[in-house]
C-alpha cells in the first residue's frame, strides 16, 4: 500500500512538476506552461510519496467558480487511485471556499480523464 500524502506545493517540488509535465503532455499538444500554474493558480497540490513528487493538479479560482488548469500522474504512478486522491483533494478545497462549479478542458482522445471527470460530477 503506497502512503501518499498531498500537500501544498513547495518551490523545491518545481523541476518534479516540469517532468510530470513534461511527460504527460505531448509537445504537439503542449499544456500551459509550469509558470503559469503558479501565477495563476491560486492551489497548487502535489502527492508526495517518500519524498517523490508523482503527481500535481493546479486549480485557478475565477469568482464563485474554480478551473483546473493542469493535473497529471507520473506515469508508472497511474491507476494506483493517485489522480483521485488529488482531484478529490482540489474538490473539497474549493467546496471550502464557497465555490459552486468547477470547471476544466480535456481532450476528446484523453478517455480515461474524461471518466474520472464524470465520475467526479466535472
């Protein structure tokens, strides 16, 4: 059983986000970049596991509502139930602060984020 922990980034976990990042949006479609996640974001969570930074999500509060600018896993990390842990996580803080919709962009061929999005209410 993985002990993961998320916790609010730390300016040390920055070059772990950029290899997430990095591996988890192709080039030909590229994400926002890192910076904006921290200019922007007003949460930015990571799962720590032992110290290992595998994954994030970056939520941007516009109002009453919130967005999820980015969100990955490593990949050996997947399916492991991390990405649930941190979108339930982003979901209950901005439930906390009074937000009444969460919003985000997928696309069409990412399949598996678009059930965990439905299963989630996204």
């Amino acid at each position: 059983m993985l002990s993961i922990i998320i916790r609010d980034y730390s300016i040390k976990d920055f070059q772990d986000i950029v290899s997430i990042d990095r591996e988890a949006f192709s080039p030909k479609n590229p994400t926002y970049d890192v910076y904006v996640y921290l200019t922007y974001g007003s949460d930015l969570l990571v799962a720590d596991i032992g110290g290992k930074i595998v994954g994030y999500i970056s939520i941007m509060e516009i109002g009453m509502e919130a967005k999820i600018l980015s969100f990955a896993v490593k990949k050996e990390f997947r399916r492991r139930g991390i990405g649930n842990r941190l979108l339930d996580t982003a979901i209950r803080r901005c439930k906390e602060k009074g937000k009444i919709k969460i919003f985000l962009e997928v696309r069409v061929s990412n399949e598996a984020a678009q059930r965990l999005y439905k299963k989630k209410g996204i």
